[in-house]
C-alpha cells in the first residue's frame, strides 16, 4: 500500500523534475544580462577582449563546449577569471557556452 502511493508519487512529479532542469527564458535573459555585464567587465562589452581574452567564435571555435563551461564554473585559478559555480547551473554554463560560441551580441 505504501509503496503504490510512493511510485504513484514519483510518477506524479517526475514530468516536474524534468521540466525543471530546462532553462526558462527569464532566467536565459538573467543569464545574457550576467554575460553581458559581468563577463564583459574583463573580456569586453561585445566580447572582444579586455583583462581577459576575447570570447569571439573565431576564437572558441576549436575549443569544446565542456572546456569553456568547465572555466566558467570553476574559473581559472591563478588568474582573474572567477569561478561562477554559485550563480549558475550546469546546465545554465553550458547553454552560456553555446551561446558564447556561436557569437551572441
Ligand atoms: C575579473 C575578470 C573576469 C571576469 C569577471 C570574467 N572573466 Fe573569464 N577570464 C578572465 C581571464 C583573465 C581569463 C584568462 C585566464 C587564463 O589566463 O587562462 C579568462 C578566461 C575565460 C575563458 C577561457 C577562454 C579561452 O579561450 O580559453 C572563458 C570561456 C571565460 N573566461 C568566460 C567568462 C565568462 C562566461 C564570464 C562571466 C560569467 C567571465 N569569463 C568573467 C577574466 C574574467
């Protein structure tokens, strides 16, 4: 008995956790804002370069999706680029970093 309410709970809530990893558009345009901002505060306002290096897509083009969300979750330590960990997902860096490679402006 109690194990049926428990498995009729999960499968109640699973759409819920899986709706929940999705980014939502406002938290994509927070993400853009941050980007923007924060981001371009060391590497540029349209990203071309500054304290930091350039995030240009000519530039990122060869390095993979999991290396630039790997930096900015964790930062680079020794240097200035900062670890953005306790602002953002996984999911949320990776998206920044597809975005970042494809050239968003
Ligand atoms: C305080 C300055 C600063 C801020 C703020 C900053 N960065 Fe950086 N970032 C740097 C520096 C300096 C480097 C170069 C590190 C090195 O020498 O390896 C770097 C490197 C990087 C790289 C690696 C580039 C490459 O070609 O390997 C990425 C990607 C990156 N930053 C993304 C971001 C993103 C996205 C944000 C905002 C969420 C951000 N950075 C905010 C200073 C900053």
């Amino acid at each position: 008995m109690k194990h049926t309410a428990l498995i009729a709970l999960s499968l109640l809530f699973s759409p819920l956790v899986s709706l929940a990893s999705d980014i939502s558009s406002a938290r994509e345009s927070e993400l853009l804002n941050l980007l923007k901002h924060d981001c371009g505060s060391c590497h540029g306002l349209s990203l071309k370069g500054g304290l930091g290096p350039a995030l240009t897509p000519d530039v990122l083009q060869q390095k993979p999706i999991e290396y630039i969300s790997a930096t900015i979750l964790y930062g680079r330590s020794g240097t200035p680029m900062p670890p953005w960990r306790p602002f953002m997902s996984e999911a949320e860096a990776n998206w920044l970093a597809q975005r970042i490679k494809e050239g968003v402006q």
